[in-house]
C-alpha cells in the first residue's frame, strides 16, 4: 500500500469513528420534516416506544424542505435521522446530501394523502376546478389580450359567477412545504394547462409558463398560514370566509368542524385518494440514514416498524390517523424494501 492510499484509509478509519462517537452521544431517534407526514410518525414513534425496548422517537415538524435542509446537514448526533416527507426527494437535496456525507439514504412509501381545499363548516360550499384555483392564486393570470397581469380577482364569484361572492381570502402552506410543492403541481401547473392563453405561452416559452403557475400572489389573498396545520383549521373556524389548503388527514380529524371542496367533480374521500380519482393525491414518504443504523439505538427497528402491515396495513393504526395505505402489492414492496434496508439512487431530477 503506497504513502497515498494508507493516508487515505486511515482518514476514513477515523471519519468512522467520529461519527460513530458523535451518534453515541444520542441514544434517542431523532426525526423531522414535513407537517402532513408529522401526525403519522407521530402515531408510529408512540407505538414503538410503548414497546418498551427504546425511548420513544423526538418527531419535529419542520416542513418538507426545512425537514430535507436539516437531514442532509451531515452525519451524527447534531443532525436527524430520518425526514418526514410529502413529496419525493429533489436531485438537489440528494446531491446536498452526498455533499455533506449522507451517502446511504432509505426511502420509505408510507401511503397516500390528498391535498384538500376546505373550509369551515358554517361556511359557503365550494365546487372547484383547478382552473379555477389557478385564476384565484397566480400572481398573474392572462388579461383580455392574452397577456399576464396582475391578478384582478377579488372574489370567487370575480372568477366564475357559480361560486361564492365571498373575498377571495386562502390560508396556505409556506415556500418550505412540501404540500406546497405538491399543490402547486397537481393544482396550479394543471390549472394553468386549462387556461387557453396559458396553453400558448406554455408553447411559446415554457420557462415563462413554469414562473407563472409557480408564482402565488402577494397581494393578501393567499396566507402564509406556517407549517402548523392545526392552526389553519383553528382559524377556518373562527373564519368562516376563509378557505385553507392542508393534507387529507386534517380534514378527516377535525370533520366536525371543517368541509373539503369538490375538486373537479371528486369529494376529497378516503376512497377517492385510495383509487386515484381525487386530482389532487400523492404518495407520502419517511426518509431514514442508514449510517445512523447500529450506532443510533432502534434505528432499525423503528423503521421495520414504520413499514410493517399493523402500522401501514389498510387495518392498521395509521389508517386509522387517515393514512390512505398503499395497494398491497406496493405495501409488500416497501416492508421488504424497509428490512432489506435498501438504499435510493439520485433521483433523475
């Protein structure tokens, strides 16, 4: 072995033992991320910790990217080990995580959720489309020549005369959300796409059509309403003329109180997020660091846990948080995946 390779060896000897010594210091998993996926892990750290054999799980909501930023910091004690998530991982985050050590990744599909539309019970219904979403929420939506203004709605009837003459008024998920990533893919890009002047640009210059259905108006409309969805629906009670946007589970737990809009002719349903008819459902991910495993303790087995069938079952207890469990083929997928501690490639983009 030449002067190079043996310098070489003996710094990953000693790299290994730093983090190891720094995961040590911690004998408590430590979990953050998205608010949607935040009720979920919640539910699974009290199961595993009754269980006796560990101390149950600190889960932290911190939002998707917030959660992403925090998880791909490096390896050790002083950074997560797993990530809630209401999207997918980003080939940036990935790469961010590479940069900084976190080289062996473990992504588990927990279940499927839907972005609701709702709003207090005392409230007026809503029948929306995703054209009609889009025209209350872009920054700027096309003018009578076709071209992008700034936003002229002030209310839902502005929009279309079969909704609600009430101010257009959204509390929403901030910039750091993964339910706002999502929403702005599955509702704005596809509202956008409805759009026959929207339609053009998107030929014309698809860089300025992709600015356009990612741009939230500024003007007091939408709310910046934080990562804390129970807020959101405290504050739809007490605003009956106010609209929020939040995932399914929120809408299930606190049906007494709040109603989903129909979206493009689908209630926001158990079934219709189950079989994909609700427009607006997405798969849920938890993303844990395989180098935290044997020196975090139950690390491992708390993520066997996460993907057996009596947490994510179509029976089991997340189910019964609103959890829409995957089809059981993906379901086997995933609780092998999860044993196997098998680790994800760089996503494509």
């Amino acid at each position: 072995m030449n002067t190079k390779t043996l310098v070489s060896a003996l710094a990953l000897v000693v790299s290994g033992v730093l983090v190891a010594g720094a995961a040590e210091a911690r004998d408590q998993i430590r979990i953050v991320g998205s608010s949607t996926v935040y009720p979920f892990t919640t539910a699974a750290a009290e199961q595993f910790g009754k269980a006796g054999d560990f101390k149950t799980p600190v889960v932290e909501s911190t939002g998707t990217g917030g959660g992403f930023k925090l998880f791909c910091g490096g390896i050790g004690a002083d950074h997560p080990d797993a990530s809630n998530a209401s999207r997918a991982i980003k080939k940036s985050e990935f790469e961010t995580c590479a940069k900084n050590g976190v080289t062996d990744i473990i992504e588990l599909k927990i279940g499927f959720d839907g972005i609701v539309i709702a709003n207090a019970k005392a409230g007026p219904d809503f029948t929306l489309t995703r054209e009609q979403l889009f025209r209350a929420l872009a920054k700027e939506v096309p003018g009578a020549d076709g071209k992008l203004v700034p936003n002229p709605y002030h209310t839902w009837a502005d929009i279309d005369p079969s909704l609600p003459a009430e101010k257009i008024e959204v509390l929403g998920p901030p910039p750091t959300s993964g339910t706002r990533d999502a929403f702005l893919e599955l509702v704005m890009e596809k509202g956008a796409e409805a759009v026959p002047a929207m339609k053009e640009l998107k030929k014309a210059d698809a860089k300025a059509f992709e600015t356009a259905w990612k741009s939230i108006r500024e003007d007091g409309a939408y709310i910046d309403a934080g990562e804390n969805d129970n807020l959101i629906v405290q504050k739809l009670d007490a605003n009956p003329q106010a609209v929020g946007i939040f995932g399914y589970s929120f809408l299930e737990e606190n049906a007494a109180k709040i109603k989903g809009a129909s979206l493009e002719g689908q209630e926001p349903t158990f079934e219709t997020i189950a079989d994909g008819s609700y427009s607006a459902s997405r798969p849920l991910y938890v993303y844990f660091k395989k180098q935290h495993i044997g020196v975090v303790p139950g690390l491992q087995e708390f993520i066997v846990e996460y993907a057996s069938d009596k947490a994510m079952g179509e029976d089991g207890y997340l189910s019964a948080k609103g959890l829409v469990p995957l089809p059981a083929d993906q379901a086997h997928e995933a609780e092998a995946a999860a044993k196997e501690l098998k680790t994800i490639e760089a996503p494509a983009s």
